[in-house]
C-alpha cells in the first residue's frame, strides 16, 4: 500500500474492517529522518511530517471511523518523548510526533464515553533498526522485547498514554519543566 494515498489507506482499512471485527490496531510506522538532513533539504522535512505525521493520521482516522460504528476497539498509536519538547537534536520528527499526541488527546476527547480505547505511546530511544546508527554511535538504548512488553500491558491495562520504559515519564517531565536559561545550553 502506498502510505501517502488517503483513497487507498481508506479502501484498505475498509475492506480489512469488513473481512472480520478488529479489536486492536496498533499505528506504528515512523521514520527517523536525521535532524541536519531536515534542515538542509526541504524534501527529507517534508517526508519525515508525511510519514511520521500526516500518514499516520490518515491511517487513525480511517480506523477511528470504523471503531465508532461499531462502539468498540482499542486504537494504539506509537509516538515518541521526542514529541514533549522541541529540542535542537530532533525537532522535526518530535514536531510530528508531538502533532500525533495532540491528535490522539482529540480521539481519546471523542471516544470519551464509549467502549473504544484510544492509547498513546511514547517510548524512549528503543533498540530497533530505526536507531541502528544511534547505536553505533553508543547511545544506550532499551531491548525492544521490554518496550514491546510494556505496550501490551498498558494496551491491556487500558492506559491511556504509556511511557516506556516509565523512567521516561519523570525523564520527560522534568525536561519540560527546565527553564530555557538551563535548557538551553544542554546539547540534547
Ligand atoms: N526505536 C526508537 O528508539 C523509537 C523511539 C520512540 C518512538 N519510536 C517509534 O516507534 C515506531 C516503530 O519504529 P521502530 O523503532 O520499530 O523502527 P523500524 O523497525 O524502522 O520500524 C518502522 C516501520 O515503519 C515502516 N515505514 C517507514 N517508512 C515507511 C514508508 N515510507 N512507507 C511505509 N512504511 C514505512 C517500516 O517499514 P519497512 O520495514 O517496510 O521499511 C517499519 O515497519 C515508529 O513510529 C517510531 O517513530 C521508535
């Protein structure tokens, strides 16, 4: 499927939703476009907003339409701590996730008060091919079985946001909260 074609992300979803009922759809695909790249060259900054945000919203609300007929379902969406705070190491791709967290706040608004479960997901930096140049660079980064653990649980929980692993939620918090004076000569 092409990831980009509204027409085609709402006739696949359609004929998937018609073929049985669906309980769980987890959004999880996301690129992470290097932040340097995206300042350089407007293409790669619009490829990272288009599949790590427009996309993604074109796929939640073609579900979204579905799970509202038939008043149940669980709709996981995977963002990132990227998106808490704007930082100069990744503010492209935390602009989309970010853009993410506040759609996903809308359906969990929408969804209030019935039987479907919207749940948000940011997840620390993860152990995956995303991150394999992260990795070679010495960033420590989480087994991907422990994240993936931790979203079933909270998906099963009926959570509606989970940081994983939780130390991000203190991490995350406490980032946001730094002053600019102190948050400025941080190089992260
Ligand atoms: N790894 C981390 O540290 C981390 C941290 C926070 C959030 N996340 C988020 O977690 C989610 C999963 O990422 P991951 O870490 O598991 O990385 P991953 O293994 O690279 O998975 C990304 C997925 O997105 C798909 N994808 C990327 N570009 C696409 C495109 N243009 N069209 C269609 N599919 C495309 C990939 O498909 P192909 O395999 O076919 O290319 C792949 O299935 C993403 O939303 C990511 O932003 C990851």
């Amino acid at each position: 499927m092409d990831f980009y074609d509204p027409k085609k992300i709402a006739t696949g979803i359609d004929q998937i939703m018609q073929e049985a009922p669906v309980d769980i759809v987890l959004v999880a695909h996301g690129s992470l476009l290097a932040q340097p790249e995206c300042e350089d060259n407007l293409t790669t900054c619009r490829d990272s907003l288009l599949i790590n945000l427009i996309s993604p919203i074109l796929f939640i609300e073609a579900c979204a339409k579905h799970f509202a007929v038939q008043n149940s379902g669980t709709l996981a969406i995977i963002g990132s701590v990227a998106g808490d705070r704007g930082r100069k190491s990744n503010y492209i791709y935390g602009s989309a996730k970010s853009g993410l967290w506040r759609v996903a706040q809308g359906l969990q608004h929408r969804f209030a008060n019935t039987k479907v479960q919207i749940t948000f997901i940011k997840p620390g930096p993860t152990d995956t091919p995303m991150t394999a140049k992260l990795k070679v660079n010495g960033t420590k980064l989480e087994p991907v079985k422990n994240v993936a653990r931790q979203i079933v649980l909270g998906i099963d929980r009926g959570d509606r946001i989970i940081y994983t692993p939780p130390k991000w939620r203190v991490i995350m918090w406490v980032i946001q909260h730094l002053p600019s004076v102190i948050f400025n000569r941080l190089n992260i």
